[in-house]
C-alpha cells in the first residue's frame, strides 16, 4: 500500500510496491508513541476488541485487511503486536509505504 492511495501527513519507510489494498481498517503508529485506529486514539489493549467488532460489521468479511501506517523510524517492537492483532482474527495485515523515487 503506497501513501499516495490514502492521505498520509508522515515521512513512511519506502518500498517498490505497487499494492492497493482496502483501507477500511487503519492502525496509525507515530514516532511519539500515539497509537490511532481509522483517526482515533487507542491502545494496544483496546485495539484487538475494536478491529473485531468492525470487521463483523464490514460487508467484506473474508477480505479484512488491518493498514499499518508507521511513520519512519518506528520500531519493530511497536509494529509486530498490531499484526499479531491480525493474525489472532484471522486477517491480513500490510504495511503502508511511500513509493521509492526512480
């Protein structure tokens, strides 16, 4: 998922994918600490309830994609429990990129 498909006001890891993927579900992890899901704050803890509870409400249940947007320089430790939210729900997580200049 490359920053240019939703609107993104951080500096993002780069990468060469070309990935559109759906954005319904987004988890925004700032260098601060700040934790949002779709634009609200929450916490690790409240997360997991929250995606749930969304996902049974989506008409595209079987395609539920969780969208990590971390902004360059956010550490690993931070990133991987949200994709373990993902994978105890039995969704897809992807990464949001910037595109990487040619």
């Amino acid at each position: 998922l490359t920053s240019s498909m939703v609107q993104i006001s951080m500096d993002l890891p780069e990468s060469n994918s070309k990935t559109v993927a759906p954005t319904d579900m987004s988890v925004m992890l700032t260098l601060d600490g700040n934790m949002t899901y779709n634009g609200r704050p929450i916490t690790l803890n409240q997360l997991s309830s929250k995606v749930s509870s969304d996902r049974q409400k989506s008409t595209n249940q079987e395609n539920a994609t969780i969208s990590i947007i971390a902004e360059k320089g956010v550490k690993w430790e931070r990133i991987e429990p949200v994709m373990n939210v993902a994978k105890r729900l039995k969704m897809r997580a992807i990464m949001a990129t910037k595109a990487r200049k040619q």
